[in-house]
C-alpha cells in the first residue's frame, strides 16, 4: 500500500515542476493529476486489497464531498480569481482531494494518510496558485472532503464504530460494538 501511494505522491510532485517554470496553466494541471491520483488511490487502494467495503466507502465519500463542493457552487456564485467563471466557492478539486486522503487515513491508518494529507494539501495550494480559488474556497473544500471522508469511512475490521442515523425527529451518531 505505502509504495502505490508514495509513487503517486512522487508523480503528482514531478506534475508540477519547479515553483519558479510552474505557470497558472502548470499549476492547474499539477492540481488536476494529483486529484485524479488521490482519486485513484482512494478507490485503487481498498480493490487491491479486495476490501470492497472500504472500496464501497471511499466512493461514497467521493461522491457526496463533490456532490456537495459542487451543489454549494450554484448556491454561493463567488467569481474565480482569473474571473473566467462564478464557480469557485468551494474548491471542488480540494474537496475531492481531502475525501480521499480522510478516506485512507481513517480506513488505513496514518501510514496511508499522511501521504495522501499532504498530496491533497499540494492540490489545494495549486488551486490557489493556479489563480481557479481563493484561499478560503480551498479550506472550505478541504473541511467538506475530510468530514465526509471520516464521516463515512471506518477503520478497517475494527471492532467499535461511530454510526451517523438520521430521521425525521433529527439524527446523531450511535455508539456500536461488536464482542
């Protein structure tokens, strides 16, 4: 597991260049394949190791952190900072990218997180450095990536969980136990 994860840290590294030769245009495709790579090890990861409820839980936290980053676009119409578009609260790019690292650390433990934590920090600050967000819209979508990440992903064969319920009378989180 640790030397997919750290060859797509090297790749999504070696996408970018230097600071100095890394444009706009650079640093929005740096962004783009070190979410793509997060993307991948978040999914690849789990089906590797033929864990298809981490794999299961991993694309639902994909899924509702760029559900949500994107449904949030069309709510709060804030003007990217290249002013090509009204879309960039919150970073759709950090969102994903932080569900996917939350989603490792949290099924996988730090030796998988830490890695992926930092590639989805690389992402977020291309973002910004791409001129596609604002600071802020990068910290909003890493606060929606990791909390749908550790709110639907659970520690591999662990023996206590955290469960989220909801109803019409409200919701919360159950404490449950297997002996």
């Amino acid at each position: 597991m640790r030397p997919l994860l750290l060859s797509a840290f090297l790749v999504t590294a070696a996408g970018c260049g230097t600071a100095a030769q890394a444009g706009t245009h650079s640093w929005g495709q740096a962004s783009n394949i070190g979410r793509d790579v997060l993307f991948a090890a978040a999914l690849g990861v789990p089906a590797v190791q033929q864990d298809w409820a981490g794999d299961l839980q991993a694309g639902g936290s994909l899924l509702l952190a760029g559900g949500a980053a994107y449904g949030l676009k069309e709510v709060f119409p804030e003007e990217r900072p290249d002013h090509s578009d009204r879309k960039s609260f919150p970073s759709g790019h950090s969102a994903e990218s932080f569900a996917a690292a939350a989603s490792l650390e949290n099924r996988y433990g730090w030796q998988a997180g830490l890695p992926a934590f930092a590639a989805a920090t690389f992402v977020a600050v291309a973002r910004v450095e791409a001129r596609k967000h604002h600071w802020y819209d990068c910290v909003a979508g890493a606060a929606i990536g990791t909390g749908s990440g550790f709110l639907l992903t659970s520690k591999r064969d662990d023996h206590v969980k955290l469960v989220p319920w909801g109803d019409a009378g409200g919701g919360g989180l159950a404490l449950v136990a297997r002996f």
